[in-house]
C-alpha cells in the first residue's frame, strides 16, 4: 500500500509540474497565462490541504514555493526580441 500511495504521489506531484508547462506553452494571452498559474496553485492547495497532514504554514510555504516555480515557467515562455 505504501508503495501505491507513493506511486500516486510522484504521478500527480509530475503532473503539477509537466501540465502548466504544455498548457504554458500553447498559449500567448498573459492573462491567459496567469488563469492557468492561479488555476494549478490552487489546485495544488487544495491537494496538499485534503490529502496530507500539513499544518498551515506548512502548506502556505509549499504553496509559495510552487507558484515561484509557476511563475518562471511563465518567463522561461517570454521573449523581448532584444
């Protein structure tokens, strides 16, 4: 069972990374761009509030660091021409 759960983990944990990427990608509207960020940090809250025992600062602080993480993948996509 712990083996399952820890498969569970890396696959949703992989696609919280992977998924903003190609969605980041595929699209030029920045407001666009951010509905996409705020959609995945919420959804991430929510996953790390519902499915683990994470006191709040706990999950604040892995929320911040998680939309940090968004929020490059995000200039990683832009390009000035200079």
């Amino acid at each position: 069972m712990d083996a399952f759960a820890s498969g569970v983990i890396i696959a949703v944990g992989s696609a919280m990374l992977i998924a903003p990427i190609w969605i980041l990608q595929a699209l030029n509207d920045p407001k666009a761009k951010l509905g996409v960020i705020t959609g995945f940090i919420f959804a991430f809250l929510l996953i790390l509030s519902l499915a683990m025992v994470a006191k709040p600062f706990e999950a604040l602080g892995a929320t911040a660091a998680y939309a940090a993480v968004l929020m490059v993948f995000l200039q990683l996509g832009t390009t000035d021409g200079s």
